[in-house]
C-alpha cells in the first residue's frame, strides 16, 4: 500500500517512509504538524507528510510508586 507519492514518481510504503533520514518537523499555528524526510536513497528530494493533529501523547506523569 502507498503511503506517501515522491515528486520522483517512485512511491513509498509507510515502513519506507519511516526508513528515510529525517530532517525536521514543521509547526506552524493553525497547521497541521509537517514531518519532512529526505528520499534518500533515491532522488534527495525533501518530502513533507501531515502528522495527525493530535499525536498519540504517552501518558508519562513522572510520577513512579
Ligand atoms: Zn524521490
């Protein structure tokens, strides 16, 4: 299943795309979060993927018995 299209035609499966070097994540106000990795091997084209509005927090109160 395609997760994510590259402008160089080739396309990527999630686990693929979590293989790719990552470069950053944007956040903008308003926007959703951008998580941008580089295709790398293959065209070094930067390629932005929308992360859920909310992700998944791991409930770590730091609070240990
Ligand atoms: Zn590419």
């Amino acid at each position: 299943m395609t997760f994510k299209s590259c402008p160089c035609g080739r396309d990527l499966t999630l686990k693929e795309w979590l293989a790719l070097p990552l470069v950053g994540e944007m956040r903008l106000p308003g926007e959703p979060v951008l998580q941008l990795r580089n295709h790398s091997p293959g065209c070094n084209s930067t390629i932005a993927i929308e992360l859920p509005a909310r992700p998944v927090a791991r409930a770590q109160t730091g609070v240990t018995p």
